[in-house]
C-alpha cells in the first residue's frame, strides 16, 4: 500500500538508523565511507548541471552516483545519502 508522508518519513527514519547502528556510528559527523565503502556502489564527481543523480549500471552490475563535482563538502555529503536513499528505495 501506498505510504502516508509522516509513514515514509518514519520508514527513512528507521533505514537511517539501522545503517549508523550496523556501522557502529553513534554520534555526528556519519562517514561517508559506509555509504562509498559499499561493493555495489560507485561514487562519481562528474560536471552536471544538478547535484547528483544515481542509476543502475548493469555491465558494472552496481549502482552509480554522480554527485557535482563543483558542490561545497557539505553538499556532496548531502547529495550523496540522499541519492542512497533513492537506491535503497528503488521499486518500492
């Protein structure tokens, strides 16, 4: 069924914790690396017009981000969970 807004706030809530929990992360700031570390994640800093975008690459077999080469740290970090999120959530 379709999820209400405070439903999928709380179900990203959730997925957040359980990756800091799995990494042993218990304060700020999260390393990016449990994110980039990933087998089937590769990380690109490309010129793009936006901050960044993901895709599946099937002859690599992994998912791809393409973050903004030109963005402050602080918006890579950003760019890069959040198009995670947009991985974990694909076809749901």
């Amino acid at each position: 069924h379709q999820l209400t807004w405070p439903q999928a706030l709380r179900v990203a809530e959730l997925h957040a914790n359980r990756l800091l929990e799995l990494n042993n992360v218990r304060s700020g700031p999260t390393p990016l690396e449990i994110i980039t570390s990933l087998p089937k994640i590769c990380v690109r800093y490309v010129d793009q017009p936006v901050a960044g975008a993901s895709f599946w690459d099937p002859r690599s077999r992994r998912w791809v981000i393409h973050v903004n080469r030109y963005d402050s740290r602080t918006r890579k970090r950003f760019t890069i969970a959040h198009e995670y999120k947009h991985i974990i959530d694909h076809g749901a």
